[in-house]
C-alpha cells in the first residue's frame, strides 16, 4: 500500500511537472490493469480513491469507453486481407508524387497519430493550413477534418494523396503505381476477391480505412473507470472530471471520444486570439457556406490528447493547460482557477492509453514499370 | 512435385518479367525454409535442382551467410535497453530540425532499408548529393557511406542529423530535446546505466547503431545455399552466381554482404557515363585528399539488391538489369550478353530476404521544456 501510493505521488509530480513519460504514468498502470476483464477486481492497479457512485454514473450518462473492436465502416466490411492491404498503403510514401510522403509522414502512429507541428509539412516542405488531427480512433468521429468536409475515412483518404501541399498525386497515377507491383496487385485481388478490376483508387481509400478501424486505444485508465473501476483515476482527475462535467467542457466533448461528433462556433463567449484562431481560416463556412458556420469547427476529440500538442486547428498552442484555460474563457466564458485548469488538465490525462502493436510492413517491390518519384 | 514445379515456374514468370513480389517470389519460400536448421532435410522448399558440389564450394570460398545475430560493435556493448532506445531515436523525426525528419525518413526499414528516390530529400525539401544506402546489414560493412568516411553506424548516425540538407540539426538542441522528455530521460539511464549523464549525442549515436545491429536479414535463399541447402537457387540463379563468381564480379563484391568490404575505382575499365557517375562527385577523393581515389568508391553492398532501386551513389539507374550491364562494362570491360545479364540479374534476386519483425515504438511524449521544431 506504501508503494502504491509512493509510487502514485511520484505520478502525479510528474504529470504535474508537465507531460509525465506515458509508460510511467498511472495512465499506464492502469491501462495495463483495464485490459484485463473489468469483472477480475484485484487484478485492478488502483490509481486513486474510490469515486463515489454519483461520479461514476455522471460521468457514464455522457461518456462511452472505446470499444476492443470498431464497428465496420458503412459500406466497407472489414477484413484481415483490407487491414493487411491497408496497412501497406498507410505507410507507402510511393502514394506520393515525391515517393517519399505517406499517411504515416503527419499521422505518425509512434506519436500520438499526429506530427507533432503546428501545421504539416507536406510536398516541396509547404505547409498545410490545419494541424494535423490524430488518426487513432478517428473512426469514431461523426466526420473526419477540423471542418467535417470528409463524412468518412475513406473519404478523407484521398483528400491528402491529392492535395498540393501535402502528397500531391493524382488518382490516375497512384493507380499507375499500384497496378505496376505485382505485389500489391495479389493483395488488392485479396482483399477484394469479387471484383475483376480490384486496384483502384476507391479501394485503396477502402483499404486504408479498414486499417485505420483498427487504431483504437481502449486501454485508458478513463476507459477503466467507465466499465465500473472506481479507483482508475487519482483523485485530482476525479475531481478534474467533475469540473469537466459541471464547467460545461461535456456539453460538446462527450461521447466515446469525448468530441468529434457536432459542430459548434470557436468563441461561443469570447473570440480567442488570432493566434488561436485566425481570422482567415473560417471553418465550416467553407464546406457549407451558410454564415451561422462561421469559425465553426468540429469539436476536437480528446482522446489521447496529452500526447497530441500542439493544439487547436491552427496548432499554435504547445501547452494543453494553456488550451484548456482558453477553452474556459472563449466557449464558457469561465475564468477557471488556476487550480481547476490543472485538475482538468490531470484528468486528460487520464484519456491517454497505450498504442495498438503495429508490425511495420513490408512493401512490395517497385517493377521496371511503377513510374518514377515526380522529379525522379 | 508438380505443384512445387508450377510454383516455381510461376514464380521464375514473374520474377523475369521484372520484380517480383518479395511474398510470392522463390525467394521468400526458401526464406522461409532456410530459418529452419539446414540440418533439417525436407524442410526445405526447392526452388531449383541440386548444384554441384564444385558450384556449392566455390561460392563458400567466397561468399558468407548472414549470422542470425551480428556481432557487437567495437565499443559498443549491445543490450535490450539499447535497441529499445535505439528504436525509439531510428522513428523520431525530433532528432531533426523541423521535427518531422526520421533516420527512418530516408532509410524506410518497409522499403528495403532506402527511400526509393535517386538521392533523399531532406530538410525544406532539398536533395542530398547521393543515394541512401541500406541501413539492413550495414553493420556487416567496413565502414559507412558511399565513400566510408564513417568509421562505424554510430560515428554515421552523426552525419545526417546535423546535415543541413538532412536534418539540419545540432548536438545542442538534440541533447536538450531529449533531455526535456522523462520518457527518453529513463531509456538513456536504462540503456547507460553506469554513466551519470546518459542523455548525450554520443550516446544517441551507440544507441542507433545498437538498433541498427538488429537490421539484418539472413533469411535470403543465397544464405540457405551458403548453408548447405544445394536446391536453394534455380537453376538460372545457378548460372548467374557462376557467371558472378567467373567473370569477376566477386572480385569486389563478396564476404556476408558481396561488397561493403574494400574501395575500388568507379570506371577500372571505361568510365561510365556522367549520368551514370556524375564528374563532379570524386568518391573517395573527399575523404583521402589522394590522386589515387578519384571516383574511388566502397563496392556497394548487394544484400537485397532488387528491393533497393534506383542504383549507384547517384541513383540515376532504376533496372537492375541495367545496373548489371553497366558494371560488366566498366568495371570488367565485358559485355555481357543479354542472356548472361539476366542470369546474374536472376542471382541477385536471391540475395533478397524477409525483412526482420519491427514493432513501431512509441515514442515519449514532449514536456512543456522541449525545443519547438525550428519554425514551429
């Protein structure tokens, strides 16, 4: 019991400190202990107190954990051939007109599915207009992009592949270089088996969303606590989930992803500072046009969000603090207290879990016939 | 017998009419049966008719196969903690200035160990002046670089973070970096144990080239003939190693990684084309300020050879077959004939194998203190 709580005042001196090492974390003990069977109790690593009843049931009338398994994507059953397919192409910089930029390039899976940069460097070094948002459990969000301009992950994979300050390829071409490999010619046939003509640019997308259902973290210490382990978090998280809850932070970030499900103004109270939202960038006005979506921005999910700085659509903000004391001010209207930011802050913390094991994969060969990288 | 028959005329069809896949290929199945013990008779998959007693011993003279495990660096002690840190550094684009530029960036661990363009593209877009070797078995090397101006992968894994057409990085600020991270603090000091201050750049670079001891590959159907397994080639890569061995290919290229080893003149018999051997590149000349080594460079390693297109240090050839008639002329003064060509093309074929199992790592989450990439 010593060592517990020894080695929990550690934790949360280092959590305090600022972004404590995800394997030293009571983030991870935990998540280790909530991949056993919710039901085995003891096998649970206790992080903090018991929550009282009313918390838990709080907290689960507005939050899911994340499921082992996602559901298939409309329209494109999943199978262990698409996942195998998928994962090739993820990590395939030749769908680039560079040869060398892939998925993995911005939503690198060693890290936090993100880059790491205020906005991505894409083809030539340009830099994109938004952060790149992480691809684990996107695929529980309602639409993919800041903007929801994707309805899907399919979707959403071939706006990168095409766009010129990212990829810049062009469907022809990329199906080009995907026929001219035999190698993924026999993995297309496979995951593919009814189609004469497998290797196109709308299974390729099908492909890569496939693999992408399977970059779930459900191994939270949050996930923990809601399939019914009331000690997964510590006490300052239970008491910064409460804030959460109570402050109005759940209004739009619920669910299994705690966001990512509807649109809401950025600055429903205060306009943040043009550093935080440009003024250039208005949002959802530009997929929809109509003025009610100006600066009007899918609420971002939070899942593993210690581990995706920097933040916001502009990524100007290196600190998750200092982006949860904006929210406060430009969505609440709430100068929180410097101690409630820091519990809220704890608890998300509390979001971050373990990454899925991912064997990196072996590409097929190029054939004398895979055209060239652009300036090749 | 007439399934393995068919499969390996199957496989012979497309390994003729270009590269095959590394799965489907001959290759890979005797990969397969090779990580068996040699000793394991029927184990094996045929992939040709027995060689000759006499074709099994001179290749033994000359040539040998990769060890499952490659033995410490000089000074270097290789241990789990190690690699495990070594791996974490390999995938961190924050080894370079812009935070997105990864050792792995141009020596794709998925993609034979290169990057598949003529020369990298590194930091704000810019080329290198040569094309990036293989990280796989470069440890079996004499030394590093097209011109072996690094002595050893750790004194290498040095010259590209701080390249400005690399990573346009600095010991400083990589040595900050990491040590702002509690997650690297605690691999450094379980990687470094006895030291007192393990996070430094000398101890990134042992830490690297300890991982980089790990990218070997000995699964290839030329180690399963070294070893003993006389059906391991077809019959044309029979021939083509005869030719290899015969004409004097393996004159410079032998040893584990049939080059890597020695320095040799680019062009003994006639100097190849400037496209071919750019007239402003000298080799080795840079590094010994000697007469004697102008357009000296070390005998390219030929391990995995067909997965590692395009060819030569200016990356200007992308047909291995092509590749192979340009050294009969230049360095053999024989032209080879079409036939005799495709042969040894068909050889090298054998030299690729299975690439080892990577899981991607996790990398530490950055602390409020970490450097912000350049212009981030």
């Amino acid at each position: 019991m010593q060592t517990s709580t020894l080695a929990c005042a550690l934790a949360i001196a280092l959590l305090t400190a600022g972004c404590g090492p995800r394997t030293e974390s009571p983030a991870t003990d935990s998540a280790a202990a909530s991949t056993a069977p919710a039901t085995t109790s003891g096998a649970s690593i206790a992080a903090g107190p018991a929550a009282s009843p009313e918390l838990l049931a709080q907290a689960k009338a507005l939050f899911q954990p994340i499921p082992d398994k996602a559901p298939d994507p409309a329209g494109n059953p999943v199978t262990a051939e698409k996942i195998v397919l998928g994962k090739m192409l993820y990590f395939d910089g030749r769908l680039s007109s560079s040869g060398v930029i892939s998925c993995n390039s911005c939503h690198n899976v060693g890290m936090g599915g993100i880059d790491g940069v205020p906005t991505s460097i894409g083809h030539g070094f340009q830099k994109g207009p938004r952060n790149a948002p992480t691809v684990y459990n996107a695929v529980f969000n309602v639409a993919q992009f800041w903007d929801g301009r994707a309805e899907d992950l399919k979707a959403q994979a071939k706006g990168p592949v095409q766009a010129g300050v990212e990829m810049n390829n062009t469907p022809e071409t990329v199906e080009t270089t995907l026929k001219s490999m035999p190698g993924y010619v026999l993995a297309f046939q496979a995951a593919f088996p009814q189609e004469t003509s497998p290797v196109s640019f709308d299974n390729m997308a099908k492909a890569i969303e496939a693999f992408e259902t399977t970059l779930i973290t459900p191994g939270a210490p949050f996930d923990a606590f809601l399939k019914g382990d009331a000690r997964a978090l510590t006490a300052d998280q239970q008491a910064g989930l409460k804030l959460f809850m109570d402050k109005g932070c759940a209004s739009c970030h619920n669910g299994i992803n705690l966001g990512g499900q509807a649109y809401f103004p950025f600055g429903v109270v205060h306009a943040p500072a043009d550093a935080v939202r440009p003024a250039g960038d208005r949002g959802r006005f530009a997929v929809t046009k109509s003025q009610a979506d100006e600066y009007v921005f899918r609420a971002a999910p939070l899942r593993n969000i210690a581990a995706t700085a920097p933040y916001f659509h502009s990524g100007n903000v290196w600190k998750l603090q200092d982006a949860v004391t904006i929210m406060g001010d430009a969505q609440l209207g709430a100068t929180l207290a410097p101690d409630e930011a820091e519990k809220i802050h704890l608890f998300l913390h509390a979001l971050t879990a373990p990454i899925p094991k991912i064997d990196y994969p072996e590409l097929p060969e190029r054939a004398d016939t895979t055209p060239l990288p652009a300036d090749g």
